[in-house]
C-alpha cells in the first residue's frame, strides 16, 4: 500500500529541480513562468540531450555510411518511434517530423487540401482556433474557390455541437479543429466530433498543441486521420513538430516539399518519392530537435500524463476560484471541461499594462490576442492577460500572480 | 517599483483616462489609421490642416495605456503647429523612447511628452508609445491610410 501512495506522490520539489531556468530572477524578482501555452520551459535531460548530440553524435541522417552518420539516424529514428508510442500511432510510417504545429497544419492544406479539395467543396473549423489553423485553409479555400465554415462557441468558450452536425454536408472535405483553446483553456468534445464527421465520410485534423503536455492522447482511441503538435510546448526544443496522419490517407496524398531525401530516384524526365514518412521529409530535418523531442517525451512518461492532468487541474480549479474573485477581474473562457489556461480582462485596464507590471514582479504571463483575433471579437473584448499553466507551477506562483494584479491595481488606483 | 512609476506617472494615468481630443473630426483634411498586429491596438488618427498649419486634430481607438496617453499628448502637443514643426517633434520623441537621446537637456521642447520618457526602459512597449505619431505621419505624408508597427524595425 504504501509503496503505490509513494509513487503516486507528485513531488512538485524534484520536477521543478530538473529545470534550471525555473531558478533564476527577472528584474531582481524569482521567476514566476505562467506562459506555458506560449512555450514550455526545458528540463535538464532534453538539453543535456542537445548537448551530447551537438558534441558527440553530429552528422548527418539516412545518407552516410560512417560511424556518425549511423549513429545519428539510429537516435533520430528512435525518437520517431517515442512519438509513435507516446501518440499511441500504429506504425512510424505516420509519424512525419515538421517545424511544428503551423507546418504541420500546411503540409495537410498542400498535400491533402489541393488534391482532394475542388470548388463548391467545404472544410469545417471552430470559432477558437489559432490563426494557424484559420489561416492554411482560407489560402487553400481561395485558391480552390471552395468554403470556411466555422463551429460558433457560447458564452462560456464551449463549441455547439449541435451546429456542427448542421455544417456537415456531402461538400465537406475536412473537419479542423483544436484539441485545447490556446486562448480559452477549453477542452472540446473532439471524439464526438471525430465521430459525428466519420459518419459523414469527413477526414479530420486536430490540432492537439495545447494538449499533449497535458492529457494522455491516444490517437487510435480518437480515430482521428491528422494530429498535429509542437515539441516546444511539450518541454522539447522548439523548431521541431510533429504530425501523426493514417497511413492510409498519408499514402494518398501529395509531396509537400520537393528536395533530397523525399525521392526515391530522380532523372531529369521523372522523380519516383520515398516511401513514408520520408516523402513528406525534404531536406536536412531538425535532428537535434528531434533527438531532444524524443527525450522530452521521456520526461513527460516518467512522470505519467495522468498524474500531471489531475495536478493541473487542481491548480487550475484554485487559479480560476482565487484570480475569478479579483473585484474587477472578468474570466474569459469558462468551459466546464478546461486546461491549465485562465484568461482574464481588468476593468479599465488594458492588458498590456497588466503584462508589463507583473513582469516587474517577476511573473511571465501573455498578454494580447493570443493568435485567435476571432475569438476576442467573439468577446468583444481587444485582448487578454492570459495565465497559461505546466506540471512544474505550484498555488504559490499562482498567489505570487494574484498579489501581482494586487499591484496592477494599485498603480492604476 | 521605481522605473514602474516612471513609467506610468500620474500625468499618463490621467490622459488614459481621459484622453484629449478623444473625436473624430467631420471635416478633416488627412487621415490615417495605426494598428498594431502584434497586440491589436487601433487608433484613427484625423487632423485638419489650414495650409501648413494643423488647426485641429482628433483620435479615436483602444488600446494600453501608454499608447492611448501618448497618442493624446500627441493632439496637445502638435495643435497648433505646423506641420514640420509636427514631424520635428515626432522625430525628437521617437529618439527619446528609444534612449537615443538623452530627456534632461531637452526637456523643455517635449512638454508634457516628457512623461513618456520611461519608455525608453521598457523595449517592448517602445511600439506602442508611438503608435499614433505613426498613423499621425501617415495622415500628413498621405503614404498609407493604414500604418502598422510592423513596419518599425524592432528595437
């Protein structure tokens, strides 16, 4: 008994040891990091994986025949498979590495979207998505002639699920929709949605950037057909990401890029491509980032996603009761099922200025429209200050944000 | 707390919460708007010129403090000038929030603009201290009815 109460222990003291940033100063002040949905901080083993890899392992992949070169596809390509597994994927063929979630996105608006999409065609997202995953598909709309259709949200940040199931039509093509709101912490019913668009015969892609670091994901368990994430907000190295595709939609589609290491032979009359994941891999990758990936997936699995969601979640439940009952403080974004995110607006203060004194106190939040330029107007509101959580926060930082808007206050008083 | 204070002084406070100026003007001359991408901050900037002289001014918008405050010490400070005498001080200012120009041998020329000059210690709210001169030069060199910060390099 005791032994299972032992490891069930989250011993906030020994993670946040394992990141060295989390203990130095900003402006003379302790560093308070609430911006985790902008990026998240790196653990000891990813850099110390960086550095090996730069000092000991440098070469370049799926080329050379000499030691380095061996050595360097070998770690590269197991990190591949960590990503496989993390994600619970069928196969490394569906792993393609990216530059992250954007590009991600990209690859599928190119390499799916203008194949299969034509004029009159429809592709469905959500009225909380980022500009990465508006934007992709307005180009690709555009240029096909074909249509945007948006999920609406209420006032709590929740979709309406129900005016999806109207959207769906036989001119669908695609559903693109966000995991977690970067903006609003919401946690959408994505099975029912990936389940509601099946039915329908529609593909869909998540984008699951705000999620991975936080909630176990199983993409066999959701049956979508894309998942995209970045390794930087999964204590990874940034420049690195990941899209998982079915391997049966991936081998349907086009090359995204065209370049070494994509082809299988190439003559001035025709280039036959690789196999996947390679074909949708031009060029020289990210290695080190996706070495240093792989070794924050470690990280995340020795803790366990299960223990770190309910940690969350309970600093998440103190954070919007002690920030929600500021006089003057309005939550923005109050979804019954939410992430580690708490927006918030000041009364007649902006929330530039809110950034700009909490950063004198040490504490690191994101203020602005946070990508999502629809959403504010949803709210009708021009930003928000936005507190963004990760497995290594404590309520202490969070009391440390509350005294903080306590200053905020004083100097607008 | 002491560059804090510097930098929102009562004087900026108080024209944040009641901005001058704070119109837009029916018969102006020039126009311009300044937008921040980054953050979403929006001024219209309208001015009304009687040959070189600009004899009327307004603006409207949302925004932070600073750039709201600066841009309605901008109205005060450039009613009534001409419009060399307008871009000068732009000039002046922009070199006093990005510390390329020291305030106190100066300060008599930048009036109440001298409140601002605890910009100059925080880089990343340099853009929206000068958010609505922009638009402002904009509106008088007719070059773009839509300004964005983006077009300043990065301090």
């Amino acid at each position: 008994m005791q032994t299972v109460e032992k490891e069930l222990l989250f011993d906030i003291e020994t993670i946040r040891n394992n990141f060295p940033i989390l203990h130095t100063s900003v402006h003379g002040k302790k560093l308070v990091y609430l911006d985790n949905a902008a990026t998240t901080q790196k653990p000891r083993s990813v850099l110390e994986t960086l550095d090996i890899y730069y000092r000991e392992q440098n070469a370049n992949i799926h080329r050379g025949v000499h030691h380095l070169s061996e050595v360097a596809t070998f770690e590269y390509e197991k990190a591949r498979g960590k990503v496989k597994n993390f994600i619970n994927a069928s196969d490394n063929k569906e792993i393609i590495f990216t530059r992250g979630t954007t590009e991600s996105i990209n690859l599928v608006a190119h390499s799916f979207g203008r194949k299969f999409l034509h004029e009159g065609d429809e592709i469905i997202i959500s009225a909380m998505e980022h500009h990465s995953n508006i934007v992709p598909w307005q180009l690709l709309c555009e240029e096909k002639k074909a249509v945007l259709r948006v999920i609406p949200m209420n006032d709590d940040g929740e979709l309406i699920v129900g005016e999806f199931e109207k959207l769906l039509s036989r001119k669908t093509k695609l559903v693109s929709v966000v995991y977690v709101s970067n903006s609003l912490g919401t946690v959408n019913p994505i099975k029912k949605i990936i389940e509601r668009a099946h039915q329908n015969g529609t593909p869909v892609l998540i984008d699951g950037a705000q999620a991975v670091a936080h909630m176990n994901v199983d993409v066999k368990e959701l049956d979508c057909d894309f998942f995209a994430f970045s390794g930087h907000k999964l204590f990874g190295p940034t420049g690195i990401g990941v899209l998982y595709g079915k391997q049966s939609i991936l081998e349907t589609m086009n090359p995204f890029q065209g370049g070494g290491d994509m082809i299988r032979s190439v003559t001035f009359e025709k280039t036959t491509y690789n196999d996947l994941p390679y074909k949708f891999e031009a060029g020289t990758p990210h290695i080190a980032g996706g070495i240093g990936l792989g070794a924050a997936i470690d990280f995340v699995q020795k803790i366990g996603l299960q223990k770190i969601y309910e940690y969350e979640h309970e600093l998440l439940t103190y954070a919007m009761r002690v920030i929600g009952s500021i006089a003057g403080v309005q939550l923005i974004g109050t979804a019954k099922e939410k992430a580690g995110v708490v927006s918030f607006v000041l009364e007649n203060i902006h929330p530039h200025d809110i950034g700009t004194i909490l950063d004198r106190e040490g504490v690191a939040i994101r203020t602005g429209h946070h990508c999502t330029q629809p959403v504010m107007k949803r709210f009708g509101i021009p930003a928000t200050a936005r507190a963004s959580f990760a497995l290594y926060n404590t309520k202490d930082e969070i009391d440390a944000l509350v005294k903080g808007i306590g200053k905020v206050k004083e100097v607008f008083a | 707390m002491s560059e804090l204070n510097e930098l929102y002084q009562q004087l900026i406070l108080e024209h944040n919460k009641s901005p001058r100026n704070f119109k837009k003007l029916e018969n102006a001359s020039h126009y311009a708007e300044g937008f921040n991408p980054l953050c979403g901050d929006h001024y219209e900037v309208w001015l009304k010129l009687d040959g070189n002289r600009i004899v009327d001014i307004g603006f409207l918008g949302n925004g932070c403090a600073i750039s709201k405050s600066s841009a309605s010490m901008m109205t005060t400070s450039i009613k009534g000038t001409t419009v060399e005498e307008a871009e000068k001080l732009f000039e002046k200012f922009h070199q006093v929030v990005t510390g390329k120009w020291s305030v106190d041998e100066n300060i008599e020329e930048l009036g109440c603009l001298g409140a601002l000059t605890g910009v100059s210690e925080f880089p990343a709210r340099i853009k929206c201290a000068t958010l609505a001169w922009h638009a402002m030069h904009s509106a008088l060199t007719n070059s773009a009815k839509t300004i964005s910060t983006e077009e300043e390099k990065n301090q």
